[in-house]
C-alpha cells in the first residue's frame, strides 16, 4: 500500500511541476490589447486599433524552456522585437532580453505588499532600470478561477530624465493588465507613434475567453478620417513638468485644451492663452488635444512630481 501511494504522490508532484512550470503564457494564450496613435489621438476609440499576442510554441535559451510570444504589432517606440521569450518559474515570469543576452525579472508573484523588484531596460547607449513596486496584492476570480492580483507602480529611475510613476495591476497567469511589457526606455517618451492603452481579451488552453470590457471587441478598431481635420504637433514646454506647462500658439490666441490619460480618461480641460496648471495631475504621461481656429492640434505631456 505504502509503494501504491508513493508512486501515486511520485506521479501527482510530477505532473503537478509540468503544469506549475507553464503556468504562464503556454501555447495556444492569447492577449488582444488597445492601441492609440500619439500624432491622431482621439478619446472613445476613434483613433483606436489592437495588437494581438499568441504564445506558439517554445525554445530553449540558456537551459530555459521558454515560451514564444509572437507580437502582431511590436511597437516601434521601444524598440520592441516581433517575437519575446518567457518562462515560468517559482510564482515568477522572467523575459530574455538580447541585449544583455539573459533573462530579466518581470514578475513576481511572490511579492507582498512593500516590496519592489528592479528590471534593467536597454537605451540607445546606455542602461534604463524601472522598478516595480508592490502597493497591495489581493485575489480576483476570472472564469470561476480564484487568481492573485498586485497592485503595482513602476517607478523609473533615468538618466536624462526627472523620475516618475505609473500604476497598473499584474494577475497571475494573465500578466500586466496594461500591457504584458509594460516597459518603456527613457528615448521612446519623445516618440509619437502608437500607445498600448489596455488589455481587452485573455485565453488560453485552460481558461474560456476572459474580456476586460474596454473594447466592443478583441479585435475592434476605427480610424478617424484624417481629411476631416488637420492633425499637427503641438509644442510643450517644459517637458516633463510638475506645476504648469506653456503652449506655443501662434499670434497669442485663446485656444481650448483637453488632457487625456492613457486609457483615454479626460482629467483636465479650458482655455487658455499659453499656460496651463497641471499641478493636481499626478506622475505619468499624457496626451493633450487643443482646438486652435478649427485645427487639431496634439502632443504628449510628461508629468513629475
């Protein structure tokens, strides 16, 4: 009898580990996401498209199993490569990053409420770190799966730039709710090309459809057309900025202003001639839309505290 168990308990650990090392992002996950162009963004999906992620199948790098996360719409602005590599191990997701050619700590759910853990981020010639701290961790149920959940911040930490924050959340087995990298290198916050602004669908192999609600659909996109308005950039200084920020506007005309988060929330708006007070917003970054004499004009802000 003692034999039967113990080869029963042999089997059960066993296939328990295969099933514990690729817990996150085995063949057949996918991630649709929202994404927004900088240069034509518009609250409520008119500027609105996705990037889907499909994990398919896996290599071995360094001795590590890793799962292949195909990216159907990398973005240009970090430098992203079509295809990442992750593995699971220990309640942790780790990501190889080729330019240090080995593998960085991208999750770990492990981590109680305080703690932090540091990701090191390749920029241009130099080294970006981001840190990610754990502000409280709770448990969600998705699909009648009880899953752990962080609250996070990531807190950058650059060298040309005053350090700032952005919050999002981490589910075991889903990832970042934001964005599965949600990464970005000092250079790409003056880049203006598309932003992720959320995750709308998650299924894999074991877990029905999961929708987050932001989108009509996983793949639903709209466009607005470009020959209704004209788009320009819009000049901000300084930027980053803390208390108020001035607009180059021609001939001193009164203009109004919207300001958007990334998730395409309006947290400020009125008229103005130059400055704005942007004193209440918090750490993070932002996308600011005036109306000047019929012309759309757009720019990306950066707020520190």
């Amino acid at each position: 009898m003692n034999k039967i168990i113990s080869t029963y308990l042999f089997f059960y650990l066993l296939f328990s580990n295969i099933s514990f090392a690729q817990y996150f992002g085995i063949e057949g996950s996918t991630w649709h996401f929202s994404k927004v162009n900088v240069a034509i963004f518009m609250p409520g999906s008119l500027n609105e498209s996705y990037m889907h992620i499909a994990s398919s199948g896996d290599t071995t790098i360094h001795g590590k199993v890793c799962n292949r996360l195909v990216n159907s719409s990398p973005l240009w602005c970090s430098n992203e490569q079509g295809t990442k590599f992750t593995y699971y191990a220990n309640d942790s997701v780790f990501y190889y990053e080729p330019a240090y050619d080995s593998f960085e700590l991208l999750y770990d759910m492990n981590a109680s409420q305080g703690e932090s853990w540091y990701i090191r981020i390749p920029d241009y010639n130099d080294e970006d770190t981001i840190s990610v701290h754990v502000n409280f961790t709770d448990t969600v149920t998705i699909n009648g799966v009880q899953l752990k959940r962080l609250q996070v911040s990531y807190n950058t930490h650059f060298d040309n730039m005053a350090p700032f924050s952005y919050d999002s959340e981490i589910i075991e087995r889903i990832g970042d709710t934001h964005y599965l990298f949600n990464l970005l290198p000092e250079w790409s916050y003056t880049c203006d090309e598309a932003i992720v602004t959320g995750m709308r669908c998650y299924e894999d192999p074991n877990m029905p459809l999961y929708t987050t609600g932001i989108a009509s659909s996983c793949t639903f996109q709209s466009y607005i057309g470009l020959d209704e308005q004209e788009l320009t950039q819009l000049m901000v200084y300084p930027n980053p900025a803390s208390n108020t920020i001035n607009l180059s506007i021609e001939n001193g005309a009164e203009v109004t202003y919207e300001i958007f988060d990334l998730l395409g929330n309006l947290v400020a708006s009125g008229q103005t001639y130059s400055e704005i007070d942007i004193s209440t917003l918090v750490s993070g970054s932002y996308l600011l839309m005036v109306q000047d004499k019929g012309m759309l004009r757009t720019g990306k802000l950066q707020v520190v505290s």
